[in-house]
C-alpha cells in the first residue's frame, strides 16, 4: 500500500495513520467540525471531520492511532484526504506508534558510532573533553530530538542525522581543504543546534519551551558550554572560539546570532549547516514531484518551486577516482 | 584656564594634555610624523607632530602626560591642536593623571549606595540575590569603566552612571506606570550592560578583549547570570526571565540581540537604555554648540545634526505638584 | 456580570451590546450574512448572524445597542459569539449609549485641567498662546476622540488621555533631565496629535476623512501652527521649531514623519510618544491574559507576542524617597 | 576662448573667474592654504592656493571675480586647476558677475509668458486662483532661483527653467493620454517645488534656510496653499488635492513625501518631475563626455556612470506626422 | 446591455460570457463546487457554481462560451455573479468567441502600420535591420499577445498596444528634448517585452512556459538580438548596447534586470514602459470608480488605492499652440 | 630573499618587481608624483615615487619589470614600500615577467586534464557536447584568465583554478548526496564564468570591457550556450536548464542573477561557487596573519576581519575511513 504522502488525488484510502494535531472550530451550519492532521512515516496529510459529536473531540486527540476510509481530494492546490469513516485503534489492530512515525534514514546506533569516532579523532584535548561531555550529557534527547519543528530534518532523530551528515560533509572538505581545522569543524558541528534539547519540548508534537521562546537554542548552548568547561576546570581561547561557532552559526543578527562568523572554521559551519539543510528540504519536496513539474513553493527557500528535469543522469555520482 | 574641548579657533594653547592615542605615518616630504589624540576631563583634540624623530616616536606613548604649547586651528570643519612645543612632565609638574581623565559626574561612592539601595528595594529574592552576587563579583571594574567605547557615556564611571540614570528613570516610571515590575527592571538595568567589564580591555585606552570581539557583552552577561544561579542554587522563571532581559536589550537581531524582547519589562528596559544614551549624547553635542547653530553631525543617530534654538527655558524643570 | 471581553469560551451571554460595524456576506449555501462586531465598555467580539433577513439587514445597524443571548465559542484561536437570540433594545431597557462605549479612565473634566495646567506653565509666551488657543481652537473634539482607530487608545477621550499620560511623563524627565525645555515639550505634546480630529471622522465608527487620506495628521497640525500664528501675529524661530516638532514625532519619513528629529525636544516627543502608545498595547493585551501564557500577537509591536510570568511584584512602585 | 568646463588636462588657462567658494586649511608644512571653486557660465573647477598669506584669506571670497592664470591638472580622475597667478578683478577688467554665473537656457521674460499662458488655461477657477496668485507672491525669487543645490538645475533661474520643461512635458502627455486632468497638472506643476524660495537662501551662493532644514519646501508649500486658499475664501476639494499633489510629489516616504500619490495627476506629477530631473542630470554629464567613454559617477543616479555610444542618430527628432 | 464589469450589486444578469479559468474545490457540506471566472469584453467576474455534477465538471471548461442568468452581490468587497442558471450555448446562440475577449482599442492592421513606420524611420541600418528581422520573426504572436499576465494590458494585442503607446511617447519626449537618440529608443520599445512571446504560453488563458519561468523575457530577448545580428552578420557596438537596453529595462537587479541602464536611452525606455503600464494600471481602475470614491488597492502599484476627484476638467488637453 | 608581500615593516628591499598599475598626482608642493603598484608572485604593494620628471613619467609604465630598492613602512596601517632607487631592468638583469606574476597552484596541464575527464563522465550527450565545444573555443582565455578583478582567484589562471576545485568539490558532494546529478554540475561548473574571457579585458592588467560592463558576463554566457547550441543543433530541456545554471549563480537580483536558483543543481552551483571563494579569501587573509591577530577587514566578506586561533590541529585532515 502507498504511504499518504504518495497517494494522489482521487486515490481510496484505507490507511492506519497517526493524529499529529486536531483543531476544533464550528462551521458555517453552526456545528463544530475538527481539521486533523494526520500522518505515517511517509509525511503527513490534512482531513475534515464534519459535524463533529463531543465524543469524537474526546476520542480524536494527537498522538491517536486511527483506522480511516476514504479518498484524496484537493482544495486550493493542496491535497486533503476526505474521512468516510474513521476509527480509534483497538488492540486487534497490527499496528504500533513507531510505524508511523517518520524518522531518519540511518539506525541509531551506527549514529551514536558515527559521532563517537569523529569525538575520538578531535586532537585537541579540550575541545574534544567539552565535546564529549556534553554528548554525554544530553545523550537521550540528542539522538531522539527533530531537527526542527519544521523545514528540514524534522523526524524522529533528524537532529542527529543532521549531525552525521555533516560531519561527512566536514571530512571531505577538509581532505580538499586542508587548511581547515576538523578539531573545530567537528566539535562545531556535534553541539551547533544541541541546544534544540532545551529549545524544544520532545521528540514527537514538538512545540517550543518557555526557554526556547525566551533565550534560544543559540544562547541556551553557549552557556552550557561555559558551565560544562568550568566543570571541566577548562580554560584557555578553545572555550571562547566554541562558544563563538555555536553563537555565529546563524551568521547574521537578523536570522538569529549575536555575532556574525569571525574564524575561518565559523563561516564554514555555516555554510555546512546552510547546505545540508537546503538539500534536505529541496529533496524531501522534489521525491514528491514529478519529473516535468515544479515542486510546491518552498518557504524556507524565500517561497521558491524547484523545477525537476525531464532528464536525468543514470548513475551518480562517479567513482572518485577522478 | 579653559578646557581643551572649550577653546575655539585661534586660542592660544598652553595646557597640561594627556595623550589618549597616538598613530604614525609617513608625510609626502617622506618623514615620519605623529598623529596624537591629546584629552583633559573636558574632552579630546587631534594634533600633528610632524618630522617625528624616533626619540618622539618613543616617548610621546598613550597615557603620558605632556605639556603643550600651540593654537587652535581647524581643519575640514574640526578643531585641531597646532603644536608649537610638547614635552613630557617631569616630577616638577603640579598635575596627576586624574586630573586629566573625563569622569562621571557623580562620585563612585554615591552611585554605589544608589545602586545598593535599589538592589535592597528588589523584593523578588532570585532577582535580588543574582543581582547582588554580580555587583559584588564585578565591583571594582563596574564602577570603573565606561559605558562604550565611543558614542556615549565614554568616561571614567561611565558605565555605573549610565546605570544609575536608568534606575532613576525606572523609578519615575513606575509611579506613572504601576503595572511595571520595578524587581525586574532594576535587575536588568544592573545587569544589562555588566558584560562590558569582560568586553572591553580596561577603564582607560579602552579597546575590545578577545571575548568582547567573539562572544559580545550580552552573551558574556547571560552565561554570568546562568553560572551566578547554578552557584547560588537558585532556579525558577525569574533566571531564564532575567536572562531574556539581558539577551533582549539590544531589541533586534541587527543590533546584537539574539531575541527581541518579549516581556513588558524587556522592552521597557530596552527604551530606557535607548533613551538614557541618546540624551547623553545630545546633550554634550549640544554643550559645545551655540544657540542659533547645529551640532558636528552625531553618527549614533542616523548622522543628524541637532538644532540649538535661540530661545530657551529660563527655569526648568518646573516644580512637580501639578 | 462579566464584560464581553472578560467571558471566556463556553460562557453563556445575555448582554446588552452595541453594535460597532456590520458586513454582510453570502454564506455556501447562497443565503446572505452579517458579520457583526459588538462592543461593551471592556472590550469586543465578533458574531455571524446567519440566514440574514432584509429586515435583519435594515434593523442591526451600526451604533445599534442589542440584546444578545448565546454562547462564547473559539474560531481560529480567537473567541467569537454564537448567537441564540439577538434583539434591538426598546425604551423598557434600561440601557444607554455611554453605558457601552469604552472610555479614557480619566474625566475629562480633570484632564482639561491638568492640560491648562501645563499650558499655564508654559513661560515662552509665544508657545503658551499658540497653544492655548490650537486647544480652544478644536477643545470638543480634542476631549472626545480616539487617540487612533486601532492599536492604542482607540476609546472615548483616549487623544486626550494620551496626551495627558505623556505630560506626566514630560515633567517627571524633565526633573532627572533638566536641560529638557519642558515649554518644548508641553506644547509639543499637546499638539503632536491634534491633527487627528480632522483626520479622522468623529468620536465613534471612527474612519479616515478626505483630507485624513490625503494629507494626514501631521501635515493637517502643521498647517493650523502656521495659521495660528499668523493669526495671533506671531512670528519667530518658536513658529518653525513648533511645526519641526509636529512634522517630525513620528521620527522617520517611513512613518510619514517628512523630517527627522533635528532638536532634543523633538527626538524626547518622539520617544515619550511611543512609550506610552507601547505601554498602552502592552498592558491592555497583557490585562488578557494568565500568568504563563504569552499575549496574541500584537500587529503594531513587529508581531511579538508578550510573556506574563508566573512571579509578580507585590508592591510596586516603590516610595520615590530613594 | 574654451569655458572652464570643457578645457582638457594640459590646457593653459588665463580666464575670469568667479568664487564659488572658498575654503581654508592647514598643509603638512604647517602653512595654511585655500580650497577655492571657481566658475564660468559653463561650469566649475577646484583649485589650490597654497602657502596662502593672510591677506589672501581676506582678498579670496565667495563671489569675488578672479583673472587666474594657470593650468589643467588632474588628481584622482578629476580635474584641478593648478594656479600659476590670481588676482581680483579691477574696474579696468571687462567682465561683470553676470558673465560667469551659469544660467537657465531660456529668457526669463519667455518663461514667464509660458508659464501665465499655462495660467490662463487652468479652466477650474479655484485652482487658477491660488496657482496665480502664489506666482504673483513670490515671482522675483520664482524666476531667479536654483532648483536644487546641487545635481539638477543648479544654475540661475533653474527652478523656472525646470517648471517650463514639466509644463511642456504634461501638455504633451495629455494630448496622447487625453484622461489626465491637465488644471491639476498645471497647477501641480508650477506649485511643486516653489517652496525653494524660502527653503533655500537665495539665486546664488545657495545653502539651506533654519526653515528649510526644519521644515523642508514640501511642507512648507502645502502651508503656502492653504494660507492662499483662506485668504482667497476659496475652500472644496480642490485645495485638499492640490496639497496632496505637492505633498506626495517626492513619491515615498524615505525620499521626504508625507504621503504616497493617491491620485493619478500626483503619481504622474512625480513621474514628470523624476524625468525631466534626470533627463537635466545625464544631459550635463554626458556633453562633457567623449563618445566611446562613460561620464564621472553620477551621485543622484545610484553612482552610475552613463556611456556615451560611438554612433549617433543624425537628424533627431523626426517631424510629428508618423 | 451593460458589460459584466459595469453592472453594479443587484443589477440582474442574463448575459453571453467566456470561462477564463475553472477551479474545483468541496464545500463544507462535503459536494464539490466549481469557481468560475468570467468575462466578456469589459473585464471579468468570478462566480460559484455550488453542488456541482461530474457532467457539470466535463462541460464548464476554460475559454467554453456560456449564458448565465443571475444577479451581481458582493463578498468582501468584491463584486460577485450569484448563478441562477448556465448553460453551454449552442449553435442556435448568436454569440462568438471574439466577441467577448478583450482586446486592445486599436485595429491590429493600424498598430502594424505604426509600427512599421516606425521602423522605417530608424536611421541606424544596424538597429533598423535587427529590428525588423525580429518583427517579422515573431509577428503573428508580437500582434495578438497580451502585454502580461495580470497588472497592466492583459488583454488581446495587449503588447503590441503598449508598444504603439511608448512610440508615440518616445515621440513626444525626443521633440521636447532632441538630444535623444529616436533610433535607440524606437528599436528598444518594439524589441523589450518582444520575450514574452517566448515567456508566456499564448494570447488567452495564458501563463509562464518553461523558458519563461527558467529564463525569463528579458534574457530570452537578449539571446534572441545576438542570434539575429549573427544571422545577419551585423556587429559593432550596436548589438551590444541594443541587448544593454532590453537587459535594463526593469533597470534593477531585485525587479528582473541584470544591469541598471547605463545609456541615457536605456534609463528613458524604463521610464517611458513605467510610465504607459502605471498609467493603463491607473485609468482601468478609475474607469470603474465613482467620482468621490477610492479604487480598489493595486497590487504592482505597492497597494494604493487612488482618489477619483469630485471636481473635472471639462475639456482636456489643450491644443498644443502654447 | 622574501616575497613582497611577507616582508614585514622596517624590513629592507632589494628586489625585482612589476609594475601593476600607476597613477600620477601632484603634490602639496606643486611637482608630479606617481602611486606604483609593485607585484612579485606573492603579492603586491604600493609605492609612491616623489619629484616624478617627465622621463619617469614615460618609463615606469604598467607591466615594467623593475629592480627597486628600498624600505617596508607603513601608512593608515598598510604597508608601503619607500623607494630610494627604481629603475627599469635591463637585458643583464636575470628575471622575466613570468616569475613575477601570481598564478595557481597548478599547471595549467593538469587543469585541462582534470576539467577534460570531468567533460568526459558528463553522460547526458547534449550537455557534454555543449560544455565541450565552448571549452574549445574560448580554450586560450580561460586557461589564462583570472577569476576575478579583485578579492577572490585574481591571479593568472585563476579561473581555471576556481573551476578545478568547484569541480573537485562537486565530486565529493556527490558521493555525499547522490540524488545530485552529475551531469549538470559538471556542465555548470565549467561554464558559470567562462563569460569573463569577454567580460574581462585580459589576464593581466584586467579591467572590464564595454561589452563587460553592459551585458556583464552572466547574459554574456547565456548567449554563448544558446548560439553553440544551435551550431550543433542541439534543443529540448537541456538547452533551457543550462542557461538557467548560468544566468541563477548568482543567486538573487541585487547580485546580478536575473533569475533565482530554481533547480536543486542551479542552487548547490551557487553554494559551492561561494564556498570555494570565500575559503579563497579567507585563507589568503589568514596566511597573512599570525596566530592571535585578526586580518585586514575583507571588502567581500560583510568588512569582516577574522580571527586566527593561537592554537591549531596538527594533522589535518583525517584519513578518509571513518
């Protein structure tokens, strides 16, 4: 069966999905009716829930599990499914919550190895202490969180996955680069947005919490550097240029840090960071796109539709052995 | 005799100066030559010392005292210093460096006492002990500095004048305004700008420190006050609120704030910075203007140039029981 | 009985309410509908009469007082009231106009005084008789407007309480500040919005007039300084400093201001004039909400929604024995 | 004998000259020397008078005529005039101060005539009236101004010249856009900037009146009006229109206009005027341009330099029967 | 009968009219409905069709002519069509396509002529014979395309009037200021938008092909000059500045130009194609409002809502013998 | 002996050098000077050569090779060499222009190699034969031309070499993210700036030509990929995508790109443009620097100076086996 994200319209649905969020407001007729937002690990979809009884608001809550039938239509140029019928879940039903829940690509295991040796192979003592530390110390959260409550990565360990990508995408520049320093790339990297932790609410129906609406993830974690040095009893210019990667990382005041980048390896992260995210979000929008046809428009990518080729390259990328 | 900020073009010039900076160039004649900046409390003035010998170049250094004989010239529209002699003092000059620095107008131990008492008026008792463990952490330094390099409040004291100002301003206020939350304001006002005394390199021949060019005195500020909780023990929203404020002061993303402000009192903190600053500013540009003509043009305020009107106030203000 | 604004979703209503504005609208079902905005003197709230009648049309017109009875519900996060029964009032009501309508905490009678008050204090008497007789001028409407149509002090009297919010401040800066011509001030402020009685249409319903949308309140002022000092026969820099004043309070020419601040008092009127518009949208959206939560968004204040923490100030503000 | 504006580096110069202005600095050999701009009709050239005695300060002054004798030189991509000798003027010269001030292309009698006759055919009575009268109030200084200080029409009788280009431009839009109301554009037109004569401080030697600075021609003209409009006993739409139109004819606020064009006549106003601005503006830089070159940065066209093509339209404009 | 874009709220309607454009969507009582945009020669109208059949699906169709009956009401300010009834026609109707799509007030045989002549007075061989190669090139669509999609002379032979327009204005201007180069300026005008013939899909029911959305008219133009001088073998500056003048036309970066205009003509054909699409903009928009009313806000004219006066001017323009 | 740009101030000169560029300018004292610019292969520095004769004037001329001898000094803290002797070399002088001039770090040999294998996996045949012709005839320049005027690759080859390392780096993305295609990378890599061989007036002693300045090199290319398309009758998408690549990179309007990025490839060409130039500028900086100092502020880089850590990795990178 073809996840929701893959359906088109005019295709019946019989699905297993997940309420991701419910809003309750009364129609034209005077009655309430419920938009659902509903979701597998494909992506997710809006419904209607017309002449909503007080029993369905009480039953339809996020995180529900629900049997629904129906077909996809569309409205203003979006899909939505159409509820014939909709149920809640009981035990005879093969299915559990982590079937529906989109996550990242890559176990979380071979994450946790991944940066574990990128930590191992920072060769400055206290940059690689600092690091250690406070993937110990957050260590739960870091490989559960999303990346972001939407745009890019925003699944179920997409932070960390975020984070690998990176790190990849660190060690090849610097093997063409290789004036760049990778003690600070990797460190950079592995806390830039850790800070989420904090910023966020959990893994799942992510919101923001009172200290990420009032301090941010960029402030929150160039303190917990400073407090995890001190405990350390670690000083020196490492302290203060880790502290300034994770605040410069947003590169400009208006998107967000105190600082713009002033090293080398700052200005780098961001571009590193800036990357990976647009590749994320670009890709995500064009697997959902055919060939010959733009993607939706993109908001985080100044409201831009990508257009995907009718042609396409048969094998890539090539051998590196160029 | 009058101040050096005071003469006008063609005074004779026969002063006690104390050399603030000095650079050295090459002239078209292919000689060296030095270009100083001399101050005495009323202010500062550029001179030229041309064919430079090297012996010059060694004594006339930052913070020496000299005396100087010359005229009051001008060039492209400011005043300039046209030295005739310059010699350092000996043993046998009657002046000392403190007589030369620009200071606040209020003495340090009477601002101490005003701010001592505000922090004891403080009834919220995170707030008060945050605030207290800081000003007593900083002491010496906070009552030393000044409150920017350049712009406003640039003299000995600066900053805790700058201060005391603002708690004055809070206090008037709140008895026009009795929503507002004096416990916080006086809190953030203390604080907001504390981080200077890590930014910046010292009371005097002020430049920015590593961490000043890296971190910026807000975050400096907001790690301080994080560690300053965790060592006290004290948790709670009054932290994450007090830091919010600090983070907030500078109000947008372009100006240096990673958060713009999101409480009622951040944004009045906020205003009042703004307005104690500007005033300071217009004020001494104005002092050194005559009636009827427009000051040099003030580049923290959009390049304006100010209007001293010809008519003016003879009693202000006026008595207060209207 | 709760105040309109004060009822909460689920409430019941049987309130007397005025009318403010009606739309009318075609529902899906091709039967017209009026969008109704009903007011009471705490606040207002939108209702839908659905299944209009013609006769329905002709009766709820603006500035109607009705009887209402229904049921507070939420639409899109904001509170609306559903309908049960709506009804215009008879003479058996016991229910007037001024009972609904919301107004400046102040009398006007004790406003006008403390503005005369502040004119009486005026020295300069070219200032004092400009203004004094702009007040005579345009006295009715000048206590009766809004001080805007949305945003700040958009009720009965508002201009004038407004203006009488900001003498208070005047005076008090004007004693930590004493260089502060306060006749500056004084006349500035009481002018600085004059305009708007003949920029706007009167008192209630308030809209935009001809010459409002043409040329505006600043330019409107500007024009009566002008006239008014010709008619007085007097001339002299107060003439053109006043207008200055005027035409530049709103600081930028983005903001319709055609010259920036070019004196102290002008850029002082600008700032007291948007703390104490700020503080009003401040605290009227901060009055709606819990200790916890963050206020709506407010348009006027960059989209920011405000946090009320959980912590208070007792007492506040303190004695200014200092 | 060449004017000054079109001599090339090397040219000897023996020519009368006016002071423009003069000013006075001090060079690296401590000697002071004079920045003096000279003029002919055809336009201006920077000199140096070094080693300039005392007597040369008091001799040198703004409007005096000069006989220079010297040279062509140029420094940083401008030309300079190197002085070789510099005298005033005596009775024996045969040279008068209006043969070396540059001057509107047209007589000033001619402009008149053309512009009563535009006058004569405003066919809406109030907008005659006050347009003619405002003509009549201030014709001297109407027909002797600048249009600006610098960067268009800045030369004697400019501000009429650039009325008669604009009335001659809307007379042939209306005929090719027959729905323009041309009274509105005449009167428009003739009124927009004559605000100048009292902003500015007179025909030559321009600089900015306290009023101008203050308040700006804009405002200063809409005043203007309606103080006519009184005086006339003239009221109705008419006067609120016509203060728009000199009110929005700057187009944005940023560029000093209180108000946006809200009426087609005051959009195309502005367009008039930006064109023939700018025509006046290209024309004058590209004439001292060889074709194949590009003219010097032109500051009030966003610092573009114009090319000049090699090729060139023979007979230009062709006759009006296509 | 009057046209659809003439009758006002309430007037009945039983008119011949062309589908523009269809969207289907469901209404809250789970039907679908089709928005329906119509339109005859006076401008369109968007109405409902509510419980829409497939059969209904199948028949209303873009560009299907159709009689409606019905009556004009309002939804948020916005003119309606409240279908009664509609119905394909048949052959028996006496309607055809042409007769309800808008075009453009010139006969297409005068506006080739026009241009034509225009061509043939451009003296430069070079620009004459790019000029007309392109013209014949792509003369079929040149003559039948819309000038754009939405904004300004959307409508049959849209381009090539708009083109006719900006010659007889170039016309004008070059009388008034015969430095102009005619044969720049009348080479640039026919060719700028001549790219849209390539950037949009054709002359009705029109939208952006993949060049257009990818490349752009303006560069496409520049690419089509450079291929037709190689054709003919023509180089020389001519082909260089020629492309320059279609680069520049939007004259800034962030509205679609690659170069600001750097030749006086290219600065003179922006503002000659600003002017003509502001005007158009302008008088459709007053065509439809009442004396005493604003217009609707338009969009490409940054939102305003322009003033149709009380007041007119009874016979305008003037002759021209001023 | 050290390279011109390592020699520090006080340091002693004896070297050969070219001539970059001069200027001549008179001085206070009346008499010529020139302002040289002097390169050897590191760099380059200024020199002023006071008392200039005529001879001089005739003899020291853009790209004359000199032996000078001197002094390093500084001036607004830059350095600048102090010459005591200059003269032209002679045939006894064993030096060539080709040891003076910066080049890339590679052979111009292995830059063909490496860009002609890259040509050879590009898979799609249109794109490779489009690529591959335009590489043949434009062959000489772009193996020779610089990158840039001024701030990144501005040295002999420079382009190439900027090519050759966006080439590398596409590679290793690739294998990063292998949704990317290959094909047209490559293509777009090889052709973004291939229009500078005509923008550009050469590869030493570059500066802009006319058709530079006016169609600039990004519509210069479009042009070129559409006319080699037609010789090799080549269409279909390709065609269009390309020319989009080309006309995108520059990302947004204000920086010269008619067209935003809309194919995932056209927005990582752009990236790893910007990447590979900013790492070029910043590590030219750096080298220039010495751990614990900051750089000169860098004109392309937002002004911003960065700082050089005093500590530093030791090997770096890392093998590639993570």
């Amino acid at each position: 069966m073809k996840g929701i994200a893959q359906c088109a319209e005019g295709d019946p649905i019989n699905h297993y999905l997940m309420i991701k969020s419910v809003t309750r407001s009364v129609a034209s007729n005077n009655k309430p009716f419920l938009t659902i937002m509903l979701q597998d690990v494909t992506g997710e979809i809006e419904a209607k829930l017309w002449d909503a009884t007080s029993e369905d608001e009480q039953v339809f809550l996020a995180e529900t599990i629900v049997k629904v039938e129906g077909e996809i239509t569309t409205f203003r140029n979006k899909k939505q499914l159409k509820i014939r019928s909709i149920r809640p879940i009981t035990d005879a039903d093969p299915v559990k919550k982590s079937d529906l829940i989109p996550t990242a690509p890559l176990a979380v295991q071979d994450m946790m190895e991944h940066i574990n040796q990128c930590i191992f192979e920072i060769q400055n003592p206290k940059l690689q202490r600092i690091t250690r530390a406070l993937v110990k110390k957050h260590q739960e959260a870091f490989f559960e969180y999303p990346a972001a409550v939407r745009n890019h990565h925003e699944y179920l360990s997409g932070l960390a996955f975020h984070v690998v990508s990176m790190l990849k995408l660190a060690q090849a520049l610097a093997e063409l680069y290789p004036e760049l320093d990778l003690d600070l790339l990797y460190s950079g990297i592995i806390l830039h947005d850790m800070g989420k932790v904090i910023e966020l609410s959990g893994p799942t129906a992510t919101s923001y919490t009172l200290e990420g609406k009032l301090l941010g993830h960029i402030s929150i974690m160039s303190n917990e550097i400073a407090e995890t040095a001190r405990e350390l009893e670690i000083d020196g210019e490492e302290v203060v240029v880790l502290q300034h990667l994770i605040l410069s990382h947003h590169s400009k005041g208006e998107w967000g840090s105190p600082k713009p980048p002033l090293l080398r390896e700052a200005e780098v992260l961001h571009m590193i960071d800036n990357f990976d995210a647009k590749l994320n979000m670009m890709n995500r929008a064009l697997e959902n796109t055919k060939p010959g046809d733009f993607t939706e428009k993109l908001f985080a990518m100044d409201q831009r539709a990508f257009y995907k080729p009718l042609f396409e390259r048969k094998v890539s990328p090539i051998s590196s052995d160029v």
